[in-house]
C-alpha cells in the first residue's frame, strides 16, 4: 500500500528473495477467499457510461436484503473499505479512541492521523471493533460496544452472518464497516460500504464526493448481493477448507490459536523460519512485528493444496 504500515501481501519483495515469478508463487498472505465470485457478462454501460443513480440504488437495495440492515440505517458504497476508514475519524470531535490491539492497523492509523490518541475503553469517545478481529477472529458482543461513537468493522464478517453487528446500524453513533474484498474474493474490485444512521453518514457522503464507485463494481456487487446460493456454498467450502488447513499445519507441529475460515493463525516455535521454509516452497505467509510466534495462513485454492503440502 505503500504507506509504510504492516499488511499481508508484498509478493514482490519475497520473489526477488526467493526467485521464481508471480504465477508459480501461492500467496497466502492475505485472508481473501481464494475462489472469486464469477465477474464475466458486464454490460457494456458498466465501463462506458457515468454512474447513475439507478446503479447506485440496485446496489443498496442489494446489500440492505443481505446483510438485514436496519430500516432506520442509510448505506453508503466506497472505493474500499479503506476509503472509509480513513475518514471515519472526521465525523466526530476528536479526542481519545479503544483500540484493542493486535487488530487491523489501518483503524489506528486513521485516527493517529486525524490527531486522536488511542487509550483504553474507560473515559475513550471513540471505540473501534474489528468483528471477526483480524488476526486472531475474536468475536464482539454488543454489549462491548460502549463509546458514544463506536466503529464495528465487520470486513470478514459474511463467513458467520449470525455473528453480525449490523443492528446497532439503527443505534446513535454506530457505523458498520463491510467490505466486499474479502468473501467474495474480489479486493481488486475495491468496493465496501458504510453502515449508519443518515446524520452520520452525511458527512462522509460530502466527503466523497458522487461517483464514488465504478460502474462495474456497482454492476457486481448488486449481483453478487443477491446471489445467496453461492454465498451459502461458498461458507461451506471455506469451513471444510479451514478444517483441513488446520489439520495440514497441526500434523507439522503447529498450534491453532485464532482466524476465522477465511485465514488460520498459529503458534509455532520461529515464525520466521516457517515463513522462510514455505517460501523456498513459493508459498507467502503472514508474520507479525508485534509477535515472533505467529504465523498467519489465508485459504489454498483448490487446485493448490499440493504446493502448500510440499512446502511444509
């Protein structure tokens, strides 16, 4: 990303450590699911044509039927969830936010920049909720939630539905991350949305200016929003896969310690190390800075398991 801060990915630099090229390489440094939602039959207006209102309104329509978000809650589509993240420290006063660490950094940083300084929960105005938490898959209760003004990313959240947050929506001072990168495995797509009621979106929709998503991700994302066949068996297949890559690591002596289905973390002796091995295998894991012990694992594709299997 190019801002200095600790991701997953960063293929580049392991290639030219390692060697090979991007095509043999099995990069399972992220936690997006490794079989995308179909992209094939866009119209022709998704690339040609400005987006228009009735694009932008199939979209919402879409996502309010799948993620149940309350009547009293508007949604606003973005470049991203990281489009939204960074601006979401602007819709209130700026004072101290609870950021429960180790999470995703990306929050922390937003708010650093925005001249918040992060503390505990107790006398905090501002609280973030990583929902599933990235990288260990804790899961929020809502009566965690606390802060007059409360972020609840819920990015890897459409593996467990019933898990889901989204009706503090209809709450004063809520607002629900989703992002579409993740499940649907489509993070090139960069489309995620912002969940809340209309006076506290309506700062950000300003922000944004209009346009603010691509003809063909407004195109599909209101079909993949709709196509509940394939998200159900797309949960199905990410929690057998997660059996058997936990099953895989643990025969080599690794410890499962968190994740959800869409990435694995473990505990083994040098992470280090096990992330050199698997890369002589041309296969990209996820250490941590803040932890010489862990070692994070996105989902193989199907036809990949055997390269991962012959790293190990």
């Amino acid at each position: 990303m190019g801002n200095g801060r600790d991701h997953g990915g960063g293929l580049d630099a392991a290639i030219a450590r390692w060697g090979g090229d991007r095509a043999g390489w099995l990069d399972l440094s992220t936690g997006i699911n490794p079989v995308a939602y179909p992209t094939d039959g866009l119209s022709k207006d998704a690339w040609t044509a400005l987006p228009d209102a009735g694009a932008f309104e199939r979209l919402e329509r879409a996502a309010r039927a799948f993620w149940n978000v309350p009547d009293e809650a508007e949604i606003l589509p973005a470049a991203g969830a990281s489009a939204l993240i960074a601006r979401l420290p602007q819709l209130c006063e700026t004072g101290a936010v609870a950021i429960e660490r180790p999470t995703y950094n990306e929050h922390e940083a937003a708010f650093a920049a925005s001249g918040w300084t992060v503390s505990g929960k107790e006398g905090a105005n501002a609280q973030v909720a990583v929902h599933p938490n990235n990288p260990d898959g804790r899961i929020w209760g809502a009566d965690e939630i606390t802060a007059p003004f409360a972020v609840i990313d819920e990015s890897f959240c459409d593996i467990a539905p019933d898990a889901s947050l989204i009706r503090l929506a209809a709450d004063e001072g809520r607002v629900v991350l989703k992002s579409f990168g993740k499940f649907w495995g489509l993070a090139g797509l960069r489309l995620g949305f912002a969940i809340a009621r209309p006076e506290v979106l309506a700062p950000m929709r300003d922000m944004l200016g209009p346009w603010q998503v691509s003809g063909p991700a407004l195109e599909i994302g209101a079909r993949a929003l709709t196509d509940t066949g394939w998200a159900t068996e797309t949960r199905l297949r990410l929690q057998a896969d997660a059996v058997r890559l936990d099953a895989l690591m643990q025969g080599h002596g690794a410890r499962v310690v968190g994740g959800t289905t869409l990435f694995r973390l473990y505990e083994v002796d040098r992470a280090d190390d096990w992330q050199a091995r698997l890369a002589k295998g041309h296969v990209w894991s996820r250490i941590f800075p803040y932890s010489d012990r862990w070692l994070r694992l996105g989902l193989p594709h199907p036809d990949a398991w055997g390269q991962l299997e012959a790293a190990l």
